[in-house]
C-alpha cells in the first residue's frame, strides 16, 4: 500500500447531492426486567437471542469460530452485538427519514416478539442503570482481549465505555472534500449542544452519577489520543491530509492475518505503512478505531449521542438532516461557535456531560439571548429546513426543548424526587419511552 492510496477510503464516501442519505446505528442494553445485564453466553443469554432473531429473520449470522456475534440482511441492515453484549441496529443508507422510522419501527418489533417470549427487556439510556462494568461479562471476541488491556491503560473509564454504555451514531453523506471537512469541523464545534440536547445517561450503576450524560463524560475520560474533540480537524483549513496525518500517528491495536487478531499495540500506521506490508484493509480496520465526536466511515459519523428512544432517534436524525444537508443552514451552524477558542469548547463540551441543557456557554460569547446550552439549543433547531413529512420528526425534541431539560435531567429529577430512588422506575421509564416509539413511522 502507497501512501498515496490513503485517501482513497475518505473519499468513497462522496456521492452527489441528489443521492445523499442517511443512516443510524441504535444501540440498547439487554436486561432482566429490573435492569440487570443479560450475560452473553448460554440459550438464555444474549447468544441464544441472536441464534433466535436469526431463525425469525433468515438473515446470515455473523460468526467467529463457534460464537455469534450478529446477523446481517441482504439489503445491508443488522444487528450486532458490542464488548459487554449490548445490542445495535444499523439501518441500510435511507433516501428519507420515513424509511429511516419504518427500519427502526421493524427493528423494534423484533425486539418486541423476543420480549414476548423471554423475560427481559431492551432500554434505551446511555448507560447501564443497575451495575459498572466489572459486573458484565465481556462478549468472547479474539480483538477485544487487546482493546481491554489497552483502555485500561489509556484513561480510568476505558472499560465502562465498553461495557456498559450505549449510545446513537447517525451516519451522513458528504460531496467532496470541502464539503466533508466543513461539515466534520461544525460537527465538531456542536459536539456540546448535541451532547447536552441528546444527554440520557444521568442514572448509572444504581445510583445518580452527577451528570446529565455520564456515557459523554466516561468518553472524556477514555483515551485523549483517539477520542474527544481534535484540534487539527476544526481549523477552517482542515482537510483530508490533516486527517490521514492524525490518524497515521496513532497507535494501531490490532490487525488480520491469515484469519487471526494480531496484536499491533505500541506501532503507529505510519510505521507499519513504512515497513513495506500495510494493505488497504489494515487501513480501513485502523480507521475503525479512532473514536472521535465525529468520524469518516468513509461517511460522517456523529457519535456525540446517547442512546434514546426511537423517537428522539428519529428527532436527531431530522435535525442532521435539517442543517448539514442545506447548506445555508450548515453555513449558520458553524457560526454558532465559530469564534469559540478550543480551551472554550472543550470546557463547554465538559459542562455540557454534567448539566446537559443547563450548562452555561462561556462568559465572552453571552448576551440577553444567550446564556445557556439550551438557547444555542433552540437557535440550532430554529436553523432545520425540512420538508412537512420530514418536520413532523422534529417534534419530541421541540417538546424537550420547550421544557428546558435534555432527558438525562429530566430523569435525574425524576430520580430524586418523585421515583424516590426507584431502579425500577428508571427502567420503565427507558422501556416504555421505546415501545412508545413503534408509531414513529406512522
């Protein structure tokens, strides 16, 4: 592989304007009905799920030696399993945001005949409400006994990201370069308002966690080389090449050869590129690894959101949409923190994990209209150009916005006051805001 054939995966994600979509990978945790994690192992565990949602679907397993690890469709839709056996939808690239809600609703629905069958239940939070991570069995995948070892050594919550946090990525198009960092550097300047408007992991381990997000705050805490906001990519001159160069000085973690995990810890793509046996797939695998707010995959990826209900899925899916696919409301949105310096934004992103909506944007850039995330909130919202039938999914997240509080600090109140400290309430609550969801593509 040359050096010059490093661009070739970024830019297989371009596509004209006429064709762009989106897309949405949902991730949830399998639990009893009081919020206990469902092992992996066993008929009764999330294996025997999987083996189960195969039989009912005919999709083609997803396989490493004699375990399962997923299911895919012909079509390109499935269903995957992540290191502490939480569950995830990825949805095909969808042309609308009706067909976006029809997959999910699908997807969901499944969900539902398993449940009718199993005494367990799938919650929509960002974090496992019951238990921390030393108390869910790790799935039996060969790469994860090298990523274990190497996030504990990277940052003290490396393993809670694992194990027992769950969130929402959506996947968007982009036409060339130009256009693919602009939108990569806004998305990195919203990371705080997205974090804060879609926070839902207040409650964790049995207990309130002091934040809106906690899942947002274990990332802050993970692995500052591969994670978080990055400078280099927010610049107004970031391009391509400040990306394969960021990516390049990262530590590889692993890599295939002859159908075996190698371990590649310690070597930097670059110095395996100048060793003379990188291939294009040890670059798309080491591409994988970085986990950034946003990413190229080789489409965008947001991944600045916990885990919610179908229908806040759907409500972030149409805000995407709404800005980063016109260009004049993407022009607006980068202006909403443009001038912010970065030691402001990665404080208000730190904020934005704590307080949610509530958390205050920094002194220098307030005014009579603005203050807290929840104002830049509105005015983010107020920017979405949708059509009626894509409009319409705006609408729990302009209830959330009316209320003044992300879900994460409508849950933690709710913890401290009315559910008295009820585990139980908590997983009503992220259960029945999912069943609800099922009418989202009606």
């Amino acid at each position: 592989m040359k050096q010059a054939n490093l661009r070739n995966f970024l830019e297989r994600g371009h596509r004209p304007r006429t064709d762009w979509k989106l897309g949405v990978e949902y991730e949830q945790f399998v639990t009893d009905p009081d919020g206990y994690p469902i092992p992996y192992l066993g008929a009764d565990g999330v294996q025997g799920i999987l083996h189960d949602l195969v039989k009912r679907t005919g999709w083609k397993p997803i396989l490493e030696g004699e375990y399962i690890f997923g299911l895919r469709a012909a079509d390109g839709r499935a269903i995957t399993i992540e290191p502490g056996a939480q569950i995830e939808f990825g949805s095909t690239p969808c042309s609308s945001l009706e067909q976006v809600a029809a997959e999910i609703s699908g997807y969901v629905a499944l969900l539902d005949e398993i449940k009718q069958q199993r005494d367990i239940q799938f919650l929509a939070v960002g974090a496992q409400p019951r238990v921390g991570p030393e108390q869910i069995q790790r799935i039996p995948k060969t790469r994860y006994d090298i990523l274990e070892p190497y996030l504990q050594s990277t940052g003290d919550l490396g393993v809670w990201m694992m194990k027992a946090t769950c969130g929402v990525q959506i996947n968007f198009d982009h036409s060339d370069e130009a256009d693919a960092m602009h939108k990569m550097r806004t998305m990195f300047r919203l990371s705080p308002l997205l974090s804060a408007m879609f926070a839902n992991s207040s409650i964790c381990a049995g207990q309130n966690s002091g934040f809106a997000s906690w899942r947002g705050h274990v990332w802050s805490r993970t692995d500052p080389a591969r994670c978080g906001l990055v400078p280099s990519l927010m610049s107004a001159e970031s391009s391509f090449q400040d990306y394969i160069d960021w990516a390049l000085d990262m530590s590889m973690l692993f890599l295939y050869r002859d159908g075996k995990c190698v371990d590649m810890r310690g070597t930097t793509f670059r110095q395996h590129l100048q060793r003379g046996d990188a291939t294009e797939a040890d670059w798309e695998l080491h591409l994988s690894t970085p986990f950034p707010e946003v990413r190229f995959r080789p489409q965008l990826e947001l991944r600045c959101t916990d885990s919610l209900c179908p229908p806040m899925t759907l409500a972030l899916a149409a805000l995407i949409k709404g800005v980063f696919y016109q260009q004049d409301a993407l022009q607006q949105a980068w202006e909403l923190c443009a001038d912010w310096s970065f030691d402001e934004l990665q404080q208000t992103w730190l904020d934005a994990h704590r307080h949610g909506l509530a958390a205050v944007i920094p002194e220098a850039h307030q005014n009579s209209q603005r203050r807290r995330l929840l104002d830049l909130a509105r005015e983010l919202v107020d920017l979405c150009v949708l059509m009626p039938s894509d409009a319409k999914y705006l609408a729990p997240l302009m209830d959330l916005l009316e209320d003044g509080r992300s879900e994460g600090e409508f849950a933690a109140d709710l913890f401290a006051g009315e559910w008295n400290g009820s585990m139980q309430k908590l997983a009503e609550f992220a259960r029945c805001s999912e069943i609800d969801a099922t009418a989202a593509g009606n």
